[in-house]
C-alpha cells in the first residue's frame, strides 16, 4: 500500500505536468482543423513512432496482457507477437498508401477517405457510427485498468469509481486542449515512460524474489508446466486463439486512433522510422508484459479476477516508491491511447457527419463539434466502466473484432476496384450488427468466435453486394492515383 496523500500527489504532479506538455504543444499548433488533427502533417519519425506506439499498447498490455497470461500462459505471447508482425507487415503494404491519399486530396480522417473512393458521403457516416459504438468498450478498459490500480496502491482509501472519474475527467481534459500535436508530445513521453518502468519493474522482481532467471525458469517447470505450453490450461484451443488473434491481426486498419497515424508523417523516410520504431518498441513492450505476467504466477499472487495480478503485485510487493514509477508507466499507457481515440472520434464526427452534410461548412463549428463529441463519449466511457464488465482482454477483444466489419471496405477501397459504395454500406451495417449479436449471445457456431464468423460474413457481403451494383466511376482512378504517388514517393525518396 502506497500512502494516499503520496498518491495523490504524485498523481496531480504527473498530469499536471503532462497537462503543460498538452499546453506547449496547442501553442505551437497553428489554425484550423488539419493543424488541431493532425499536426499539419509535420510529425517526425521519432515522434510518430513514439506516439503510434503509445497509442497502440495501452493498459490493455500491463494489465489486461499481464492478467491473461496469468490465467492461460503462454499462448497469450502467440496471439500478440502475432499481432506486431501482421501490423508491421499491413504497415508495410497500407501506409504508404494512406500517406499518398492524405497528401494528395487532404483526408483528416481515414473514414473521409473511405467516403471518397466509395463516392457517398453515407460510407463515412456510417463507419464513424461503428467506430463511435464499438471503442467505448476499448476505452472503458483503460480506465478500469487505471481505477482498479489505483484502489489497490491506495490500500482501498481511492475507491474504484473515485479513480475512474479522476482519470476519466483528466483524459478529456487532456484531449480537448492539447490537440493532435500535444497528444502527440506527451506520448513520446509517456511511450518512454511506459517502456521504462515495466523493464525496471521486470528486473526487480526477477532478483529480489525470483532468484533471477533461473530460479524464475525452475519455479515454472516445477510448478506451473501448463502454463509453459499452448493450448495451456484449456483455453488457447486453435479456434479460441483464431477469434483473439484475428481482430488484433488487422487492428492497424480498422482501429481510426492508429490508422488516423498515417497521415501525419512529414515524409516517406519518418514514416519508415516510424514503423521501424514501432515494431522495436513493440516487440520489447509484449516481451516484458508477458514475462511479467508469468512471474505473477511464480510469485504466488491470487488474482481474482485476474486483471489484478499487477495491481496486487504493485501494491504489497514492492517498494511504495517503485509501484508509484510504475503507476505512472500503466497510467500513461491507458492516457495516450484515450486522448488519441477521442481526438479521432471528435475529428470523424466533424468531418464525416457535419462537414459532409453541411452546405457551407465552418472549420469552427465543425471543432466544436469534435470538442462536444469528446465530453459525450468520455461520459459513456465512464458510464460502462462502471458496471465493470469482464476480463479487460476480452473486451479489447470483443471491440476490435466489431470493428472487423469495416476491413473489406478498407481494403477494398485500395486493391479492388469493383468495389462499390453500396457493398461497402451492406457490410459494414450487416456485418457489425452480426458480430455484436453473436458476442452478445455468446455464439460461436462450430467452436469459432464471432469475429471468426463476423468477418467472413461482412467480406461475402461486400463482395457479392458490390459485383451486382454499380461501382463509382472514379474507382480506377482512385487506386491509379495512389499506387503512382506511392512509386514516385518511393523513388524520390531513394533517390534523395
């Protein structure tokens, strides 16, 4: 237990000084909305690494990651060093592509560039609807991480909804003044800080109580072998690991806050840092968690559920002034990745709803909308997080495999060119709706979860929908403009 007065303390220090960093940044962003949105697209590599990861791996990582490999073992390392491989190699082949579309028709948000491959503003209205409904569960578990935390450090004196509210409140305030460049600095910040106190938290526990690694390694071949296997302890069946892996897989398309991260790199060269960068911080990020995870068990912790591991382990085995080192890295993961999906959601219900709708649309009104949209969702982030609902794995899996039913739309958008506006429609309405019945009713027809059955119900779809509807007569043009600006950036760029 770390005293509360301590907590608090270093707590309102923390934000604050996060908030200062937020307050530089709005300073240095210039008018309008590109500017607010996507810092006039002018990140650095460094930056947009520091910041796509910060956004990326959230408290889903050093609690919800820790907690499931808790439970199941191993198997969880598989599903998400899966995950970091098939987001480098949808980088590899999709950013160059955003980054050219971005540049050449100034697209804000990934769902205006759906809107105008598909020629119907109804595409991009309809793709904000689905992003706006299904992260409320991906950004309720960031709080429920922070709050179940901060109860546990604060031996109960900080109940979980005095945490939650507390943190809640101080990401929307984050997120309304800082703007695209100020969230962008203070996730380098807390990406270093994030990566830092997990390694440092790593290596205490391993030799203050584990005898290092070989006293870790015998303690879990003697006592937990299960754990040290896949399928594990029945849980990582290959259908079990197909429906946790395949929503993760294409996580860096269909989750607006990561793909919105395309647009903002300066040029080719920051956009391969950032990739690069990416996949080194990730890799070493999923590494610590994991092990972390697997020491709980070695450590004898009784987690239940077991998305308390690290907090327990925070709060009665180490020194207060380490848990609070590392309360912070927890915070300021489940921070950055909020503030970044409500500045997303914010920009697509300015641009894809009001601006598209709109006759004579205002770069003001359309941020106040963005601010308004930002206040209602922190609300029902608050709302849902509340009732606690289940693992916090889980649930960041249950959201993104709902957001599967935009992927053959983005996909589409870029290599098919008989892809239509009313197959993209079709899919993503039908197929959400689908996939959220089937976790809703616990449904897994033939043993494979819903977004299993989610996604190849809205890629059928899509595809039969669009081969008997006429497709946008700017389609080929479109995927021509692209696929040439991406060369020519290409050679520019090696030939620079």
């Amino acid at each position: 237990m770390v005293d509360p007065l301590l907590l608090v303390t270093v707590i309102a220090v923390y934000f604050g000084s996060m908030a200062l960093i937020a307050h530089y940044g709005r300073l240095k962003t210039g008018p309008g909305v590109e500017e607010y949105y996507i810092a006039g697209r002018k990140a650095t590599g460094v930056v947009a690494a520091l910041t796509y990861a910060a956004t990326t791996y959230s408290v889903f990582m050093m609690v919800g990651l820790v907690g499931l490999t808790y439970a199941y073992g191993v198997g969880a390392l598989g599903f998400e060093l899966t995950y970091l491989l098939a987001t480098v190699l949808l980088l590899t082949i999709f950013a160059p592509r955003f980054w050219v579309a971005g540049r050449k028709w100034g697209y804000i948000t990934p769902t205006q560039l759906l809107a105008d491959r598909y020629r119907s503003r109804s595409v991009g209205i309809v793709a904000t609807i689905i992003c706006l409904a299904f992260l409320i569960p991906y950004m309720s578990i960031q709080g429920m991480g922070s709050a179940y935390l901060l109860e546990e450090l604060s031996g109960g004196v900080m109940p979980y909804a005095v945490g939650l509210t507390v943190v809640i409140a101080l990401i929307s305030i984050c997120a309304l003044w800082g703007g695209f460049r100020g969230v962008a600095w203070t996730d380098s910040v807390q990406g270093i800080i994030m990566l830092v106190t997990s390694l440092y938290l790593l290596f205490y526990l391993l030799y203050a109580y584990l005898g290092g690694w070989t006293g870790f390694v015998n303690i879990m071949e003697s006592r937990y072998p299960a754990l040290l296997s896949v399928p594990g302890p029945g849980f990582f069946s290959f259908p079990k690991f197909l429906e946790l892996t395949v929503p993760w897989f294409f996580f860096a398309l269909t989750n607006p806050q990561v793909s919105q991260r395309l647009f903002v790199s300066r040029s080719v060269s920051s956009l391969k840092v950032m990739v690069v960068g990416f996949f080194i911080f990730g890799f070493l990020y999923t590494m610590i968690t994991v092990t972390l995870g697997l020491m709980a068990r070695a450590l004898g912790v009784e987690a239940r559920p077991p998305d308390r591991a690290m907090p327990i382990i925070l709060g009665t085995m180490v020194p207060p002034p380490l848990a609070l080192i590392v309360m912070l890295g927890i915070l300021s993961a489940g921070v950055t990745t909020v503030d970044s999906i409500l500045l997303s959601l914010g920009s697509m219900v300015g641009r894809d709803v009001y601006a598209s709708l709109s006759r004579k649309p205002s770069e003001k009104v359309e941020m106040r909308i963005g601010y308004v949209v930002i206040l209602i969702e922190a609300l029902l982030i608050w709302i849902f997080a509340m009732q606690r609902p289940g693992l916090i794995s889980l649930l960041a899996v249950m959201s993104s495999g709902c957001l599967l039913a935009q992927l053959p739309a983005i996909v589409g958008a870029f290599f098919w060119r008989r892809g239509t506006a009313a197959g993209a429609l079709t899919s993503m309405v039908i197929g959400g709706v689908t996939t959220s019945l089937l976790y809703y009713y616990g449904l897994s027809p033939m043993g494979f979860g819903p977004p299993i059955w989610g996604l190849a119900f809205t890629a059928a779809i899509y595809v039969l929908v669009s081969l008997v509807s006429e497709r946008p007569a700017t389609a080929d043009a479109f995927i021509e403009e692209v696929e040439k600006g991406v060369r020519e950036a290409i050679f520019k760029e090696e030939k620079g």
